[in-house]
C-alpha cells in the first residue's frame, strides 16, 4: 500500500485538473410515465384506473406476492444517458403513492420476516410483533425475452403456462440483488424461506394498526444501503428510465373482503387532478467518482456540487467527507478492479474507498 500513500501525497502537492462531465441533478417528477396492475387476471395491463397489491401467500401456483404494482419514470432527456452505469452516483431516493380505497387495511410500517406468515405449528414459525402486513417497494427484475430496454407496461404477463395462474414466470417481477450481483425474483419468499431486504417500507400518516384512509400518500424513502439500489438506479438512468415495483403480502380470497391496498394510477383523471399519482424525487451525481466539488470554500455556492472538473478542491473534500464518516465517501465495496463489487458503494467506509478515490481521481 506505500506507493499508493505516495501517489495521495502526490496528487495533493501537484493539485492535478482532470476535465470531467459532472454535474448534480435533483429530479421531480409529479407523475409517473408508466404503472402496470403486474396481475396474472389482469386483462387490461397498463390501461387500469387503480392497481391493488396482495398476497396469495403459500398458495400452489400463485406467487406469493401475487398481484404486484410496477411504477416507471422516464429519465431520458433530464439526465444524461448512456454515460456507462459507473458515471451515475444516486444520494437519495423518494417514492410516494396514493391509496384509493377507504379504510380496508391496516398500517404496518415495519417489514415481516417469511416466519411471520407460515402455520403456527411450523418449526420455523415467528409471531409477527405488530398488526397489518406492510408495503414494500423493491427494484424490477426481468425475465428473457424482455429487459430494461424492451419491456412496456402493455406488455404481456409472463411466459408459458399460457393460461394463468402462474407461479415463477412473470417477465418483469419484484426483486432483490443476491450475493453474486444479480438480480433474483423475491415474489415466492414465503414458500422458498428467505428475508428479501426491500428498497423501502412505505410510511403514512396514521398510527400503526390503524385503518388507513382514502387518498393516503404512501412515502417510501430508499435505502441506500439495500442490496442492488445504487446499482439499479444506475442502470436505470444509462437506459434512461426507472422502474420499481410495489408488494404487499395482505391475502385475497376470490369473493371475499378487501383487506389490502389498491392504488391509483396514472389513468385516473379524478387521481390526476388531485396529484394523486406516483411520484419520485431523486438526487444523483453524474460524472466521475472523484468529481464531488466545485470549491474547497465551505462557504462558496459551488462547495459539495460538482463542477465537470477533478482537481486539488475534490482531493481535500473527499478527505474530509472520508474524515468524517460521510455516506459520500462510500464508493466501493472493493479496490480491486476484477472484484465485482469493485464500484459499488457497500455502506461501509473504509481504505477500498479510498483507494478507489484515487484511481477515479487520475483518471478524471
């Protein structure tokens, strides 16, 4: 590690300028440009006024999280795309949707281990500690033919059995990244036993337990730390759009009571009048890595916003961002190039971050 302590101490004494397209982008968008009812019965995909999400928990032939809600926005045109998903650094992340029924499910805002929902007689059985059953957001998954680039929300619901029910086949799904950086569908969690740690659980404005309103707004705050989350919007923004999905594991019975949310869309003249449809605000850095100021004056406009420029100022602001524990510091999960995790922020700071500061500082 010398010569790269060296090479620090060099690049601060030569205060190096490294041009760079960089620049931070703090997007609103009022409204989503696509939101699919992701239904197997669903007969009129992308088209529908509301979108209800639940659960067919445990059931054969069903997945677990049966009737999903997948919610896209358009990015191209207000970032730049196609830059390469290691030019985009996501800060943070907020989606809200609203609920169109009145009072049919209670609100839970914490998430339920698989445990929760088996038979109380199963040995691996965990008495769920609060009412209700929450509403998670996820990143999307996609199942071949279909990827970010080609799937719409008209698109068909899944491959073969052609006639649904279906279990396991629907093309875009619900999904977490698993430990070898790929993307997994969480939609059968329940029956193959396993925690998927959502993006986010939705919160609203009344007490746990309680019966939530109509026109409710659900805010769902990204966890940086989720697995795939950086990666996904990253990805998302090079193809110019982001997508997500939304789960909730409330059951349905043909016939019986409404117990689970149902959402509004973008169809929904009614909805759209009252800015009642989904909406998403990001805040993401496009550029190079090291590119993370304009000014080393605390007091200067530019300070923390970069500029398209990789010099001295970033050099000494990423020391103090490292110094203090801030989330900007983290960078990598590695400072090995052949590591997969190798630019992939991990919520731990420490010398990878470093390290991979200093080679994204030379080459610009």
């Amino acid at each position: 590690m010398s010569w790269r302590i060296g090479q620090a101490a060099m690049i601060a004494a030569a205060g190096l300028v490294a041009t760079a397209s960089g620049q931070l982008f703090e997007l609103q968008y009022d409204q989503a440009d696509e939101d699919r009812w992701n239904y197997a019965f669903n007969a009129t995909p992308g088209v529908r006024t509301i979108s209800p999400t639940f659960g067919a928990n445990l059931m054969d032939g069903f997945d677990d999280y049966d009737a999903q809600l997948v919610i896209g926005f358009v990015t191209e045109g207000d970032v730049p795309n196609g830059l390469g998903e290691g030019r985009y650094h996501v800060e943070s992340l907020t989606m809200r949707a609203y609920v169109a029924n009145d009072e049919q499910f209670a609100y839970d805002p914490t998430y339920d281990a698989f445990g929760t929902y088996l038979d109380a007689n199963d040995p691996e059985f965990t008495p769920d500690e609060d009412p209700g059953r929450p509403v998670e957001m996820y990143l999307v998954g996609y199942r071949p033919p279909f990827d970010i680039e080609m799937w719409m929300e008209t698109t068909a619901f899944g491959g073969p059995p052609v006639v649904p029910p279906a279990q396991g086949n629907r093309f875009i799904f619900a999904g977490t990244l698993n430990d070898s950086g790929e993307v997994i569908d969480i939609s059968n969690r329940l029956k193959e036993r396993f925690d998927a740690r959502p993006l986010a659980v939705g919160r609203t404005d009344v007490a746990p337990g309680a019966l939530v309103p109509v026109d409710s707004e659900f805010v769902f705050e990204a966890d940086l730390c989720a697995p795939g989350l950086r990666e996904h919007v990253a990805a998302g923004l090079d193809a110019g759009v982001l997508r997500f999905t939304l789960g909730s594991l409330q059951p349905a019975t043909q016939g019986g009571d409404v117990n689970y949310p149902i959402w509004y869309t973008r169809e929904n003249g009614l909805a759209q009048l009252d800015g009642l449809i989904a909406k998403l605000e990001v805040r993401v850095r496009v550029g190079s890595a090291a590119d993370l100021t304009g000014s080393g004056d605390p007091n200067d406009p530019g300070y923390g916003v970069p500029n398209g420029a990789v010099d001295s100022d970033d050099f000494f602001f990423f020391l103090d961002l490292f110094a203090s524990g801030d989330a900007r510091a983290d960078l990598t999960g590695s400072s090995n190039p052949n590591d997969p995790s190798y630019g992939q922020a991990n919520c731990t700071i420490d010398a990878d971050d470093f390290f991979f500061f200093l080679d994204a500082f030379v080459e610009g």
